[in-house]
C-alpha cells in the first residue's frame, strides 16, 4: 500500500475483519496477496453467539454487520474503514496498481468488472447468510431456491465469458472476474450445484488455484478456519 493514501498520512497497520468462509472476504484476501500487501487477519465469526458481526463494536466498524471491513491506521492515529468487496478491491488496485487486477484496455477492464458484478450483485445478494435464515425463520428451506439462483449466475458467467476468455476469465492475465469465480464455486458445491455442465469455469478455477495467491487466501488456510 502507498504511504499516502490517507491524507497523505504514512500507513501503520492494515486489517482486514473476516470470516474463513464469506466469499466476500475471500475476494479481498486474494487480491491482497496478490498484491503482497501485508496485513492483520481480525477474525469474526459470523455464526457463534448469534454472530459476532451483530455486536455493537462491530456495527461501528461496518452498519451494515458484514465482513469484509478494510481498517487503514495512519502512524499519527487516523483511521480509514472500507466495506464492501468491489470499494476495496477498486482502492487496491488505485493505490497499489502493479500488479495489477483489470486488463489494459477499457473494454476488457468493463469485462472484467461485469463478470464480477454478475457474481457480486446478480448472485451474492440471493446466497447470502441473512437471507438463508430468514427463509428459514419462514419455514422454508433455502437450499433449492439458492440453488436455482447459483446455476442461473454460473450460466450467465459463461455466456460472457465465451468470447473473452484465455488462461483465465479475461484473457490470460488475472482480473477481479477470477477473484469473484473461485470463492463462488466453492459456494456452489456447498449447495450441491453439479459443476459438470460448466468446464470452462472449472477450467479457469484449475489456473487460478495453482496461483500462490489463492492458496493463501483459502479458507482452510485462514487462522479461524474450522472443518464442517
């Protein structure tokens, strides 16, 4: 991160509020070692205790209760919260441009962020903890209905990539596109979505977890990681 990105302040710490398995978070650890920016991992367990997103301490940092939370703390005091996957991986790459995460030309850069919309605001918002439990509190069961919207998002996501895609979603340089696919599928298969009908996914997913980057931004490689 540059010493200047808050005010011209020079940074003394940088923490992320995560959870080993929110995809959102995930994105966020990935860009960051891609990046190789150091960093403290603040675990917050969204289930235990009701979830400790929903404490008040917690609400202060981000009054939506979501991780992730970016935390930029200037050596004189000042401090820079962040939420929001997309806001913080777009501040990344502002501030941190090399290496970068979007394409060259506007056109793949606008690919790029389109596919990872297609995840972020067509999908996200329909998988998401809050609205399994509310299903729940309603006597449904969300799995099938999750499910349907998983599948449709995958499609989508290989529509447009069909005429974009190399190495990875955008040609053959990562993009924030991949950084939102992996944690995805990874959803995917937690509700028993059969990725056998999406082998360009699965392909771009195989390059993308050789990288270093994405092994140490997974879950299982997370300090609260917990088997389940």
């Amino acid at each position: 991160m540059t010493g200047t990105d808050i005010q011209g302040g020079t940074l003394e710490s940088i923490r992320l509020y995560s959870y080993f398995r929110s995809s959102c978070a995930w994105r966020v650890r990935i860009a960051l070692a891609h990046k190789a920016i150091a960093y403290e991992l603040v675990p917050v367990h969204l289930l235990r205790g009701g979830g400790e997103q929903r404490s008040s301490e917690f609400f202060a940092k981000n009054a939506l209760g979501q991780v992730p939370v970016l935390e930029l703390t200037t050596h004189t005091g000042e401090v820079f919260r962040l939420t929001q996957s997309m806001a913080i991986l777009e501040y990344l790459e502002e501030t941190r441009p090399e290496p970068s995460l979007l394409p060259k030309t506007p056109q793949l850069r606008a690919r790029a962020r389109q596919l990872a919309e297609v995840v972020n605001s067509g999908v996200q918002p329909l998988q998401n903890l809050k609205l399994q439990q509310e299903l729940r509190a309603r006597g449904l069961e969300p799995e099938p209905l999750v499910r349907s919207f998983i599948e449709t998002g995958l499609t989508a996501l290989v529509r447009i990539a069909n005429d974009s895609a190399g190495r990875y979603l955008v040609g053959d340089e990562l993009s924030f596109a991949d950084l939102f696919l992996v944690p995805q599928l990874a959803i995917a298969r937690r509700f028993n979505v059969d990725l056998e009908g999406y082998p360009l996914l699965l392909r771009v997913e195989r390059e993308c977890e050789a990288l270093d980057s994405f092994r140490a931004a997974h879950p299982q490689a997370q300090p609260d990681f917990e088997a389940t």
